[in-house]
C-alpha cells in the first residue's frame, strides 16, 4: 500500500484537485504595453544582463526569470524588479521574449 493509498483511506471524501505544475505559465503571464529593457552590464569584471522595465506582478515576472534561466541554463536572480541573468545572453533573451510576445528594448552596444 503506498502513500496515496493510505491517504485515501484516512480521507475518502477528498477529490484530487488538477495541480498548478499542469496549467501552462505562459498563458497566465500578464502582457504589457511598454517595452522590456535588456541591457548588458559588467559587475566586479564579470558580464551580465539585466531585463527591467515590467508592470505586471512581481510573480509573474519571478515566473519569467526562472524559465529563462532554466531554459538558457544559466544562474541568475530577481531583485528590485530587475532580471539578473550571468553573462551576456541579450540576443537569445530577447528572441525567447518576443517569441513570448512581449516588446524587448535592447540598450547598451
């Protein structure tokens, strides 16, 4: 008997709910007018790139950042509404945006 089974049996009138991981983030992600800035910058000697410039909730764009960098396979952060991703990335970040349907900026070279 594994897990499942025993807590169906401890609550039998409990409905197994459709779990967030299957509804796609992609449609739930709020689209805005204004464009994304995506800028390139160096800190400490090291290259990075900074998207900034989204309106929506601070959940989605954390959403946003996280497929990102699991998609380019990079580290990153998210902090003072800004995307943080380690090196320079800008073409493929703004391709992956645009393909989203989101209005991508690019500053900086």
């Amino acid at each position: 008997m594994d897990l499942q089974d025993q807590l169906k049996n401890l609550f039998p009138d409990h409905v197994q709910e459709e779990s967030a991981e299957n509804i796609s983030d992609e449609s739930q992600i709020w689209m805005q007018d204004d464009p994304l800035i995506c800028k390139y910058e160096k800190r400490k000697g090291k290259p990075i790139t900074i998207i900034e410039g989204y309106t929506g909730a601070n959940e989605d764009f954390k959403i946003l950042a996280k497929e990102i960098k699991t998609k380019l396979s990079v580290g990153g952060s998210f902090k003072d509404d800004k995307i943080i991703i380690q090196g320079d990335y800008r073409d493929k970040i703004m391709q992956m945006l645009k393909d989203k349907g989101f209005l991508v900026k690019r500053v900086g070279g």
